[in-house]
C-alpha cells in the first residue's frame, strides 16, 4: 500500500508538472501572438560575418526585434539582402541608418539602427514586394574585415624589409656605430673628468672675488651717489629750460604785439620810407664825393681855394 501510494504521489507531481509547462507554453505563444512584428528589408554591400537568424535589432542601443532571415540579393550579388521583425510602432524614421555592429571584440553581429530625427517622415520607401527598406551604411565590422587583408599584406611587407635591412653589411655598419658611440662615451667621460677640473677653478676664482666684494659695494655706493647728483643737476637743468621757454614764449608774445600794434606803420616805411632812404643814402654818396674833391684841393693848395688864383688869363680881342 506504501508503495502503491508513492507511485500515485509522484504520477500526480509528474502532471502537475507537464500541465504547468503546458499552461506556460500556452501562455509564451500567446504573448507572441499577440506582439505584432512590422517587417523591415536592410540590403548590406559588405560582409556579413557574424550575422545570423534570430542575431538581435538594436535602436539606438534598445532591442526593438530579430533578424528573420539572411541571403544574398537575387537582383545584385554585390548585396546580402537582410530580412528583420521590429516592434510594431518603433520609429523608423525617413533619416533612419542601419549598419552592422559587434558585441564586444569576440561576440556575434547584430542589426544596429541609428539616426532619425523628430522632423523627419516615418519610413515609406519599400521593396517590390511592398517591404519597407531601412538604408545602410558601411559598419566597423565591414571596415575591420576589408581592411584586414590589407593590414596583413603590409605587415609581412615590413617584416619583409626589415629582414632585408639586416644583412651583413647592414649588421656590420650597425656594428661600426656602435663602435662610434662607444668611443663617443668614452670622450665624454674625459670631458667630464675635465669639467671638473675646470669647476674646481671656477670656485676658487669665485672665493678671490669674495675679497673683492666690500671694494665693489663701496664703488657701487659711488656710482649711485653720482647718479643721484646727475639726477639733481638734470631736475635743475630741466627746470631753468622751463623758465627759459617760458620767457621765450612771453618775449615771443610780447613781439607779436608790438608788430600788431605797429603794422600800419612798418607798412608805410616798407612802402615809401625805404625809397626815401635810398634816395637820402645816393644824395649822401654824392656829397662824400664832393666834400671829398674839395678836401683834396685844399691839400694840394689851400690859398688858390681861399683867395683864388693870380694868374690871369689873355685877353682875346677882336678884329
């Protein structure tokens, strides 16, 4: 009876169990039912790798869906025609760009979907089959993947040359330069040893100018106090040169004035004066002349010029 009721106990937890699970069966295809999906079409003209069914759709970083279904364009083998299921009233928006992005540096693709704006138009471009088309753009994965042989082929190139750099003579001419720089080091430690002998007179040059310090800070205290003079002597000089363009300015003034006040006048001996003084200076020059004729014969004889002469002339007579 003990076991009999055991097997009944464990038969009844074992349907509980089967019809919980299909009660949560029932449940999880009704809850997908009842989520409506909008299909969108994404055409990528790079690789795809990583990409697969059920790989998730992200907008702007939030899970809005799944990819449905991955093949190449039948129209143009340069495309990978992808196929995904949004949220039923996510906005896909006119500006709206798809790429393909990766999780983490070793994790799978999936659909990332940027862009939009509050201005622009929902989405209405779609595919023949009436599919509404999301654009793309070039991914990081796409770049990485393309780039990849590239990076690889100048890898080994370089590897190529460094290879060929390091030949023997190469290695010889490597081997001669640091044989340079070896002495180069040597040298310097010479130099060095010589420096300090040289700082060693340098100190002892400064302690003898110790001595000369008291000497030095008593002709500085000269050369100050005979600035400090010059400096009077330039204040005094610069004050007389003050008064002086003062009085200047006041004598200047004070001429000014007087040729104001007498303008008529120096007009008028301008005018006329200066002619009658040449004629009074001719006149004067002429009478020189005379008083000078008159002088010369009272020197060569003085009593002809006072009395006159005695001598007479002949007497013309006529017929």
């Amino acid at each position: 009876m003990e076991t009999r009721a055991s097997y009944i106990l464990v038969g009844s937890f074992v349907l509980s169990l089967l019809a919980g699970l299909l009660v949560f069966t029932v449940w999880i295809a009704k809850v997908q039912l009842e989520e409506s999906r909008q299909p969108y079409r994404i055409y990528f003209t790079g690789s795809v790798t990583g990409l697969q069914q059920g790989s998730p759709v992200r907008y702007r970083g939030v899970p809005v869906g799944t990819v449905s279904d991955i093949r190449l364009d039948p129209d143009n083998v340069t495309r990978v025609r992808v196929t995904i299921l949004v949220q039923n009233g996510t906005p896909i928006m006119s500006d709206s760009i798809a790429s393909l992005e990766v999780q983490g540096i070793t994790g799978g693709a999936y659909v990332q979907i940027s862009g939009g704006t509050v201005e622009a138009d929902r989405l209405t471009a779609t595919d023949r089959d009436g599919i509404p088309v999301i654009p793309s753009r070039t991914s990081s994965l796409t770049a990485v993947v393309d780039t990849a042989p590239q990076l690889l082929n100048r890898a080994l190139e370089v590897i190529t040359r460094l290879g060929e750099l390091m030949n023997g003579d190469n290695q010889k001419a490597i081997g001669e330069i640091l044989g340079n720089v070896r002495d180069i080091s040597a040298d310097l430690a010479r130099a060095t040893a010589g420096l300090e002998g040289t700082m060693a007179q340098a100190q002892t040059t400064l302690k003898g100018f110790e001595s000369v310090g008291p000497q030095l800070d008593r002709t500085l205290a000269q050369a100050q106090g005979t600035l400090t003079t010059i400096n009077g002597s330039a204040r005094q000089l610069t004050g007389d040169s003050r008064e002086l363009i003062q009085s200047l300015r006041k004598t200047s003034g004070e001429l000014a004035a007087l040729l104001a006040e007498n303008r008529q006048p120096v007009h008028d001996f301008a005018t006329t004066g200066l002619y009658d003084l040449s004629l009074l200076i001719s006149q004067l020059r002429d009478l020189s002349g005379q008083l000078s004729r008159v002088v010369t014969r009272i020197e060569n004889d003085p009593s002809n010029f006072l009395f006159g002469g005695t001598r007479q002339g002949v007497e013309v007579r006529g017929k």
